[in-house]
C-alpha cells in the first residue's frame, strides 16, 4: 500500500472562505489518521507533527472574531484544463545543458506548462558569452531565441510562467513579444517585511501563452504567498541557493497552469524545485541546467524526494 505524503499548504491560510478551511481541516484529519495507521515509520511521526499543527492552526484561525463574523464564500471551483490526461506514471528528467540548445531536442507541442525562472540580472551565459542586464545586445538574442522555441514546444492549450524582476521585465517583454503573448504580468508578494529602499517584497512573474491562445482564467495577477523571508523557510527548510524558489509557488503555478500527468518545461532549473513540485503533483518534468555544481545539487534534491516516496510503499 501505498501512503501519500502529507501536504502543507500554507496558501490555504490565504483564502478566506469558509468552506475551502473546513476542507482543509477534514484533509488534515485524514492525513493523521493515516500517519496514525503506521506509528512504526519515523517519517510518519514526523508528518503527524506537521498535520496536528495544519489542524490546530485551522481551528484557531476558524474560531478567530474575523471568521465568526464572515458571510461564507462561495467554494472555489476547480481548476477546469481543457486538457485532461488519464492517469499515467510521471518521469522527471534532468539534463545537464544550456538550454537554447538543448530546447532543439523537445519534440513540438509536447509540453503543457513552461515554468522557469532564469537569472534576473547578473546576465545569461548563451554559448560561452556572458552578459549583464545592461548588455541588451547580448542577451535580447538569447531570449528571443528562447521565446521561440518555447512557442514551438508548448501545446495549443499551453502555458507559460516566468520569474522576473522589475530589472529583467522590459528585456524579456521585448524578446518574447514577436513569438508569443504576454497574458499578464502576476505580482508575487512574498509577505515580507519592511527595509531598505522600501525592501524588495514583490517579484513578477511573466504569465505568457501561444498566440493562438486566450485562456480564461479567473482570479486575480497578485499572488500573496510566503517567501524564504515570511515562512517559507518552516516548509521547505534552509535555502540550498540563493536564487531558490519555495516549493509553494511552484505549485501555485502547477495547479493552475498544468493539468496533471501533463509535462512540465523548465528551462532554467537550478537547484530542482520545479522537478520536485512535479513529482508531488504527477506532472512529468523535463529540466536543464548547464552549471555542473548546481545541476548535481538538483540532481541530489531530486533522488532525496525519490527515496522518500518510495520510503512509503511497503
Ligand atoms: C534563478 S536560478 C533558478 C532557481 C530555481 N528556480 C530554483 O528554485 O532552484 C537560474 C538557473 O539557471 C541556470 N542557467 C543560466 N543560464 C543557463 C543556460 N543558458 N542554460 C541552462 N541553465 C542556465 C543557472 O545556472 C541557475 O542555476
């Protein structure tokens, strides 16, 4: 049999409907009782810890003034795809690359979701040259080339989310322009505090598709979830890498933007945490990285997260 991993998702404390808390605590429940059902396993324990906090943090946020006094919300709906595969084993693949050339490989209209992140602005190394964010020359070409193997690789129904800063915005909005549509521009605001210059709490992501392709999405282009500096760092542990992104905006993207055992493309993959998001969520990953220490880092994460799923199946 096998035992899902417990999932903690912080972003449920975000909504505030009534009806998606009180399902989250009957999921929280659920996952006890099945951590209970196996006392013996060490990792069991370890997720009943994290679910009694799930529920006990419910309880008090559902017994809060705020939520006593509320009009119940209408439940969210679910994400509809219109894409839907059946259920089928998932892969995660990792290749050691540079990405302009290694994209060649991807076969057309193969990938549901882009989801990358690529350096904001120390510059991209693109066959040997490296560049800076001022040196548009340079780097404009690479993206644009990106931008068009990305049309080219992704289904008509595909989608696409990049990670970007106010500094890298304008560059990647010129190159990926010619060859695919900008949707939106989502705030990411990562719920930290104040500081200098007025701190850096936000970072954008790029929502882009195929041309041919107006989804209708719903919701809202600002996301409010915890970052490394507000939380992020109680559910995913100490940041393996600077430039690292918490495993809950990964699934953000990954349930709105993929429908599962659908495959996923990321073009820029550093330390793996779109891989393992993947493989939480049946979606197929396909990633390349071209630095060797921070590939065999990702490579690490990844086997980790094999180990431990397997760690379950008894
Ligand atoms: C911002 S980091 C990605 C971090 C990732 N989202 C995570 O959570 O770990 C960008 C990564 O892109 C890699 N990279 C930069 N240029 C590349 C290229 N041309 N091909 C492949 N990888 C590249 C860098 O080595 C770096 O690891």
């Amino acid at each position: 049999m096998v035992i899902p991993p417990i999932k903690f998702l912080p972003h449920l404390y975000a909504d505030s409907s009534m009806t998606f808390l009180l399902e989250s605590l009957a999921y929280a429940k659920r996952e006890i009782d099945t951590a209970l059902a196996y006392p013996n396993l060490e990792q069991g324990r370890q997720e009943i810890i994290t679910a009694q906090q799930l529920h006990e943090a419910i309880l008090t946020h559902i017994a809060s003034p705020k939520f006593a006094h509320s009009e119940p919300a209408p439940a969210k709906a679910r994400v509809q795809f219109p894409v839907e595969y059946a259920p089928r084993p998932t892969f995660q693949k990792l290749y050691k690359a540079e990405c302009l050339e290694k994209i060649k490989t991807i076969e057309s209209a193969s990938i549901d979701c882009i989801i990358t992140d690529p350096p904001y602005s120390q510059g991209q190394t693109s066959n040997g040259q490296r560049g800076s964010y001022k040196d548009l020359s340079m780097v404009l070409p690479f993206f644009e080339g990106l931008a068009k193997e990305y049309d080219r690789v992704l289904t008509p129904q595909g989608e696409g989310y990049c990670f970007i800063d106010w500094r890298g915005f304008a560059l990647l909005y010129e190159a990926f322009s010619p060859y695919l549509s900008i949707r939106n521009l989502i705030v990411w605001d990562k719920l930290s505090g104040a500081g200098n210059h007025y701190s850096f709490t936000h970072e954008f992501i790029i929502f882009f598709t195929k041309k041919s392709y107006s989804p209708n999405k719903g919701g809202t282009n600002v996301w409010r979830q915890a970052g490394f500096a507000s939380g992020a760092l109680v559910t995913n542990g100490a940041k393996k890498h600077n430039a690292q992104k918490p495993l809950e905006i990964i699934e953000t993207i990954i349930q709105k933007g993929c429908p599962r055992y659908g495959t996923v493309l990321d073009t820029f993959a550093g330390t793996g945490t779109t891989a393992i998001v993947c493989s939480r969520q049946e979606r197929n990953f396909i990633g390349f990285e071209h630095d060797k220490a921070m590939y065999e880092l990702a490579v690490k994460r990844i086997e980790e997260e094999a180990e431990k799923k397997n760690y379950f199946c008894i």
